[in-house]
C-alpha cells in the first residue's frame, strides 16, 4: 500500500531516522508547522488542504509505492 | 525456569579506547553513548561477567526496541548494565525490565518521541527486593540506593543506546523529568498491609516481578493533619484532580497512573476497612473532573475516550480511568505524612515480567 508520512517540523529529525531504520530511507514525509495539538478543526482542515498535494506526490512517488 | 531466546544476535563490536578513567568517560560521552553522567568502561570481563549472572547466552535476542529498532541482545543489556553501575546480581532485574519495556502495549518508541516526557517507572515487587537491597523506605524516589540508581539506569541507557532515546536523535520531550536518568524503587514489604503488587497483578506470591509504567512524573501530596485514613484519600483525590492531566482524555488508551502511598498513610487506610481493590475502586469512583473543566482544555482536541463521553453535560463527571486495575496502588516510603502520584503517559499501558 502506498505509504507518505505527514509530521510537524519538530518530528522533521526523528522521521528520518525512524524511516532509516526502518529500510526506507528514501520514505516520502511531508512536513507541516508545528504544533497542531493546539489548533481547531477549521485550522487543521486548512493545513490539510494546504498540504493534499504534497501528499499526493508522495503517495504517487516511486518511493511512496515502494512501501507497500 | 529455563528460557530459551531466538540465538541470532549479532555480537557487539569492540572498541579500543586508551587512556585514563576520565579519558575513557570523555570518549564514551562524546560518541553520545551516556546520559551524561560516569560510567564504567563496558569491558569484556566485566560484560562477562555481568551476563553469567543472568540465565541467558550472549547472542539471546531479547527484542527489537524502537523507535530506532536496535536489536537488544543480552551482551548489550549486559554492556549497558556494567556502563550503569550495577553489580551482576541485579542484572536479571534488568533483563526483566528490558523484557517488560519490549512488550508491545507499552509502546517504547512512542515514549521516547512523545513531547509529554514520558519515562518508564520500574516497580520491583517480592523477595528479590530484599535479597538485592532494592530500596522501598526513606527517600524512596531518592539517591543513594545503589540497586534502585543503577537497575533504572541500565534500563535508561538501553533505550538511549539502542531505542535512539537521544534529544539529537528520537527524544522530543518538552521537559522530561528525571525519571529519564532513572526510577526504579521496591514495594515496602514490611510496611505494606495488604497483599504485594504481584500478587494484585494476578501472579503467584513466591515469584518476584518487574512492573514498568511510563508516567510523566512524581507529584508528592501531603495529609498531615487528617489522621484516618478517608481523610487521606480525600486528599489524594484533590491532588489527582488537577488541570493539565493529560490522562482525563485518554482513558481509552488504557495507561496506568501509579499511585505511591507512604506507609502511615496506608496503614490509616487500611485501618479505616480498605483492601487494596477498595482503594483502586476509590480512586476510580471519586478522582473525576468536571466535563465543564476537562473540554477544550489540555489535549482535549486529540482525546481519546470512550465514545458515550462524547456530547455529555458539564457537569458528567469524567473518571480518570474507565477500570479501577488500571490504577498501580504501591505502598513505598519511610516514615512521615506523605505519599506520591506518578501521572500516566497517555498512549502505553503497564507491563510485568516474572524475574527468572
């Protein structure tokens, strides 16, 4: 199944490293501002939209499908 | 009981490294390996002998420990353990905390790369607490227990050293607490009235056991003035009911707070007619916070509860936990009027391992 990562940026290290060791350094990971904790629903629908074609690419990308 | 482990651990690679006993810390700390704190040099005769202690060969693999999914084996719990300070007799402790941490529902790599400083609380209950010296009295959360500093300790420097449990690498707390150096503490045996932890975990009274909970950290209440034992409960409630617990929204989750209560205050409850079961459905019935004071406030937005939650009035009540056995109840201390809670982490639940 085709695979992307959607973090905040204080995970931006800690992603790389936990796709690493996993075996899939290459994993797509879209990054967003963090924090989100604090944000309402109408914000993070936003960030999402913001952010749907970067999933997209990533879901879409040799090394997105490469995860399943 | 003979154990047997999957004989496919790869054998830690040797380092030289020369020079004096501060030189030789100098190195250990610049390649990021120690909590900052000295160590002592991991060599192969101490390893050695570290891991005769324990019923396991080198190459047992113990677990895979994320996040970063380094391969525990027993020469690295072993290599770690010697670095933490312990003598050999307690490395079996060690393996069993290492077991406990390794089970899936408490969710290792999640505890190092949360923002909510979670660390694992490593609860001894049994005879192994006596014949070890592990501590259960006076300063119990305290320094100058050797078992009780350098038990924890290994555990610590297994996660960091082959969780990735590193602030360069996969530790994101905001604050952390010192449970991330250590926090290993024994029942008080002599001073518990009821049965042991063990023993209210479902395992038989002759064996001895590690119990881990990954909690945020220790908050100390006082009740030095109400001198029965409801009135030392009602206390505690107060305590556990204050805003910021992250656990009033992840009940579902199913964490466990541990609740430490110092031995004159368990011994006042006792009196009043609680058992240990009476003191957890206590707990479980009366530390509840208004639906008014726990929506939109603390991590309400990512709560996870159970469903009928959702909708109720201000004024629903909402338990800290959904079942009273999720709550540790540990009676540990010394002399004096007061007890502790450890808060839950949300996302991890406890798990024990019997010490072989």
């Amino acid at each position: 199944m085709p695979a992307v990562t959607v973090i905040t940026s204080a995970f931006t290290r800690a992603a790389e490293l936990r796709a690493k060791a996993l075996g899939l350094p290459e994993h797509p990971v879209v990054v967003i501002n963090h924090p989100i904790a604090s944000k309402t629903g109408e914000q993070i629908k936003g960030l999402a939209q913001d952010s749907i074609q970067s999933i997209i690419d990533g879901l879409t990308s040799t090394n997105g499908r490469r995860n399943g | 009981m003979a154990e047997t482990l999957p004989e496919t651990g790869q054998a830690a690679s040797r380092v030289k490294v020369s020079g004096s006993i501060a030189q030789v810390n100098d190195h250990f700390y610049q390649q990021g390996w120690t909590d900052g704190l000295p160590i002592i040099p991991p060599t192969e005769d101490l390893v050695l002998e570290m891991m005769e202690a324990g019923p396991l060969s080198a190459k047992g693999v113990l677990g895979v420990l994320p996040p970063l999914n380094g391969t525990v084996t027993v020469e690295k719990a072993a290599i770690n353990a010697v670095m933490a300070g312990c003598i050999p007799d307690y490395f079996p402790v060690v393996l069993a905390a290492i077991k406990a941490i390794l089970q899936p529902q408490f969710n290792a790599g999640s505890i190092t790369t949360t923002t909510g400083g979670a660390a694992p609380v490593v609860i001894v209950s049994g005879s192994i607490a006596t014949t070890l010296g592990i501590h259960g009295g006076t300063a119990v959360f305290g320094s100058g227990h050797r078992a009780n500093a350098t038990i924890g300790r290994a555990l610590r420097l297994t996660m960091r050293n082959l969780g990735g449990a590193t602030s360069e690498a996969m530790e994101k707390s905001t604050h952390a607490w010192p449970g991330k150096y250590t926090m290993c503490f024994a029942e008080n045996a002599e001073a518990n009235p009821w049965e042991p932890l063990h023993v209210d975990l479902g395992f038989p009274e002759n064996v001895s056991t590690v119990t881990v909970a990954a909690c945020r950290g220790v908050h100390t209440f006082v009740e030095a003035t109400q001198e029965t034992g409801q009135g030392v409960l009602e206390t505690m409630v107060s305590s556990m009911t204050a805003g910021g617990v992250s656990g009033y929204v992840f009940q579902a989750t199913g964490a466990s707070p541990v609740v430490v209560l110092g031995p004159e205050h368990a011994q006042e409850i006792a009196a009043a007619g609680y058992s240990r079961r009476d003191v957890k459905e206590y707990i479980y019935q009366n530390v509840r916070r208004p639906m008014g004071e726990v929506k939109d406030r603390g991590h309400y937005g990512s709560r996870s509860w159970p469903a009928e939650f959702d909708g109720q009035d201000d004024d629903f009540m909402v338990p800290l936990v959904t079942d009273p056995d999720r709550i540790i109840l540990v009676v540990a201390g010394g002399d004096g009027r007061h007890s502790s809670w450890f808060p839950a982490w949300s996302a991890t639940q406890q798990a024990t391992e019997i010490i072989g």
